[in-house]
C-alpha cells in the first residue's frame, strides 16, 4: 500500500534525521509494532532502531548500521544504507509524524477488517482452518465467530490508548498528585476506587475495588452473585455518581435491568419498605400504586445526578477481545468507573473452535480480562468485577466446613491466581424467607492490596437485589414475610 509507505517514510525520517531523536522512537514504538510497516525494509530498520536504542539509550547511526550490514549480501545491505540515507535527509514536522503515526494504525486496521471479511467468507462458503491449523471451521456459525473475533481484535488494536512507560524516579510530582486525589477523595467520605456498598466491607477495605484490579464473586448456583453484582453497580453508580458498563451473557439485558430498577426502588424516598419485585415488573403484574411508584422510580433513575449504567447484551461466543472493543468503543462517549462482567466463566476463548471449554482455554479468559482491566484508559486502569462459580467438591465442603476456600473456584485454578480480590457469597443451607431475607455471609478470601480472610455479615433480599449488613435494615418481619401463604 502506497500510502503506508509514504506514511513509514515520515515516521522513520522524524527518528533518524540530525543525529536522531529518542523521543520520537519513544512516541513511534509506544504506538506502532514492526507489522505497522508494509515495506520490509522499513520494518527491518524499525526493528534495529528499537533494539540499538534498548542497548544504547540512541538512536542507530550510519556507520553503526554499515557494521552490522557488513556480513550481509551486498545487494541488500546496500539498499538498507540507501534507504536510510533517505529517510535521514529531510525532518518532517510534528504534526506530520503524529499524523503518519495514526496513518499507519489506521491503516492497519483497515488491512485487519478486509483480511477478516475474506477469511469470513472463506469459512462461509468452502470452510478453512482456524489460526491453531487445528480447527476445521465451515458455515454460517463459524464464519461469524471468526469474523466478529477479528474485529474485535482489530478494533482493540485500533482502538486502546498507548501503554505508559517511563523512569519512575522522575514521576515525583505525579505520584504526590496521585496522593493528593487519594486523601481528597479519604476527606470527602470516598474510596480512590469503587466501594462495596456494604459498610463492613468498606470499613476494613477502605480503598474499594481499585482501577486495573479483577475481583470474583463466588458462590454456588442460586446464591445470589448477580443479584450481588447488580446492587454493587447500583451503589456505585447511585450513591458513587460513577459510570458503569455492565455486560451480560446468559442473563438477557431486560432481566438485568428490572433487577436495576427493583433495587432503586429500595432508596428511602420512595416509601416502599420491600420495593418494587423484579419478577413483578417483568411479568406485568405491579398494584395500581406500585405502578405510581414505578413511575416515580424510572423519572428518578433517570434523572441528573447520578452515574451511567450502560448495559450490554454480550454476542454470542464474546471473548475477552469483544469486551476490550466495546469499552474502547464506550469510553469515547465517557470513561468507566467499573465493569461488571456477568459472567467471564462464558466467555469465549480467542479464535478457538467449538470444542473451547477447557481448563487452559478459560485459563487464557482469565488473563486475558486482567489484562483488559490493567491496559484500559492508557494504564489508567478500571476495576472488573465478575461472578465464578464454585467447583461441586467445594460446595460439598462448604456443608461440612460452612466457608469456602481458593481451591474451590470452579473449572481453572487461574481464576483464583489472577484475581486481586475474591469474594465468595456463602448461602444457607436452607431459606425460609422466599429470598426475600437471606442471611448471607460474604467472605473475603483473597485480598492483594488489604485486609484478607475476614467475613461480613449481610442480609440479602433477591427480589430487589438489595444487600444489607444483617438487621440493620431487613429482616422478614419487616417484610411482612410470615403474612405470605
């Protein structure tokens, strides 16, 4: 392509004209791999700048490059020293380079969206393997897996702001204003990430869940770690003024959001004591004044004030990769506070083949969403909070023992290695309270940055997905649960 490498040509020239410039191989490479480079001679010379500079702290000069060219045939070292006399005669302008630099991304990711449009087709109409040579892919269903992969790898690449790096020793003023935000934050009552909503756990993790961190929510079948998710976006977003993206893969995004607005309607000033029943407001089936006060609840929620909650319905066969694009995608519009990914257990590994539910393929999830996590925003970083399952040999022990423990994260060991916090929600064994009182203890079993192997004590009311500490504010008769028959 002609023009990535009249592109290439101003990058290079930006780096080596007039003895050469650190800072613009330190913009280029932060930005661009060699693959940016169509040309081979360009990607070659981008190649021996970067390493020269890595060993030196320079940038590579003529008779440098003339000695290493020296055992190489004639013909080709001879148009490497060419081509860098002609790159090195001419300083392009700042804007120029920073516009070449984009240039070639952009181009990039054009290159990436038509290679996977015809290997798309490719797929759909006689079948290919996949990127492993291993998988057979063929039809309709394969063909959109792969095609939706690429481009959200593509637009991933495109996308995601550049890497920070740099000497730490000369980042004091940076690293004191960090601080300051921190204690300003400390003054006015706020955690330097996002609180749990939960008094004991914010009393003993006063920091929150931090930008860059990945946290479980583990528990068994039915013990409550969306509805536990939900009121912990709720809370950051209501009571936080945070924004939320929140993505949901076998919950369907009605469900998810009739849980939102039964747990808004727990918030005192709407004068309803047991809020509004999700299941009620998605069957139809609210009084004639709790259609009054639903009315009231969505103005309210509505309203200013208060943080985004911008809900996503995954794709199916989602990957790491499609959440990384779609936040890259989100965070145009306004940065994320906190993610919820309900769940990562059902996400796709990258480009595998139908057969993908393996120990090391969601072993690949894990990391991959950590990684998402730590690079999003430029290494600002925002906090992933997702729920996991717990493996039926640790459930069986949880009867026995009444905890739950790291060995009992279901399915890949990673998930418990990975994770900087895990939280594991242990139900009773037995509830008489129709969900709408559960006595629920939430256990912090893994904690990198506080306070470790300490439980809270919580109320749980699943028809509004309302959590409490345990009888400060809900209990059954309050409920007027024993009135129910």
């Amino acid at each position: 392509m002609a023009g990535s490498v009249e592109h290439g040509k101003v990058v290079l020239s930006a780096i080596v004209f007039g003895g050469g410039s650190l800072r613009a191989l330190d913009y280029a490479r932060t930005r661009l791999t060699p693959e940016h480079f169509t040309d081979t001679v360009q990607r070659a010379l981008f190649v021996f700048l970067q390493r020269y500079a890595d060993q030196s702290r320079g940038i590579l000069p003529r008779k440098t490059l003339a000695d290493v060219l020296r055992d190489q045939a004639p013909g080709r070292a001879q148009q490497f020293m060419e081509y860098y006399d002609l790159v090195a005669e001419a300083e392009p302008e700042l804007h120029e380079f920073k516009h070449s630099v984009a240039q070639l991304r952009e181009l990039a990711a054009e290159q990436a969206t038509g290679d996977a449009l015809r290997q798309g087709i490719e797929i759909l109409r006689s079948g290919a393997y996949a990127d492993d040579e291993k998988t057979w892919l063929k039809g309709h269903e394969d063909a959109r897996a792969h095609v939706l992969a690429a481009f959200a790898a593509a637009e991933s690449a495109h996308g995601t702001a550049e890497s920070p790096e740099g000497d730490v020793r000369n980042e004091g003023k940076d690293i004191m204003a960090r601080y300051a935000k921190a204690k300003e934050l400390r003054l006015r009552n706020r955690s330097p990430g996002i609180a749990f909503g939960i008094g004991e756990l914010d009393r003993r993790l006063p920091a929150g869940a931090l930008p860059g961190s990945l946290s479980l929510v583990l528990g068994w079948t039915s013990a409550g770690k969306t509805s536990y998710c939900v009121n912990w976006a709720h809370h950051a977003a209501v009571m936080q003024g945070r924004d939320v993206v929140y993505f949901t893969t076998e919950t369907l995004r009605p469900q998810v959001s009739a849980k939102l607005i039964a747990r808004h309607s727990r918030l005192p000033q709407f004068g309803l004591p047991q809020g509004l029943n999700s299941a009620a407001i998605q069957a139809g089936r609210l009084t004639d004044t709790e259609e009054t006060a639903f009315q009231q609840v969505l103005a309210d929620f509505g309203g200013a004030g208060y943080g985004k909650v911008w809900l996503v319905q995954c794709p199916r066969r989602a990957t790491a990769s499609t959440i990384e694009s779609r936040l890259a995608a989100i965070s145009r519009s306004f940065t994320p506070g906190l993610v919820i990914m309900d769940y990562a257990q059902l996400l796709a590994p990258e480009r595998a083949g139908r057969e993908s539910r393996t120990s090391e393929n969601l072993a690949g999830v894990v990391k991959d969403l950590k990684q998402v996590s730590a690079a999003f925003n430029g290494g600002e970083g925002v906090p992933i909070v997702t729920p996991w399952q717990v493996s039926r040999e640790g459930y069986r022990s949880k009867k026995a023992t009444g905890a739950y423990d790291l060995l009992d994260v279901a399915e890949t060991k990673e998930a418990a290695d990975t994770a900087d916090l895990v939280i594991a929600l242990i139900d009773p064994a037995s509830d008489d309270t129709r969900g709408r009182a559960v006595p629920i203890t939430a256990s912090v079993i893994k904690c990198r940055d506080g306070e470790r192997n300490f439980s809270a004590e919580l109320t749980a009311d699943f028809a509004t997905s309302f959590f409490d500490s345990r009888n400060v504010t809900l209990t059954a008769d309050a409920l007027g649960i024993g009135d129910l028959t």
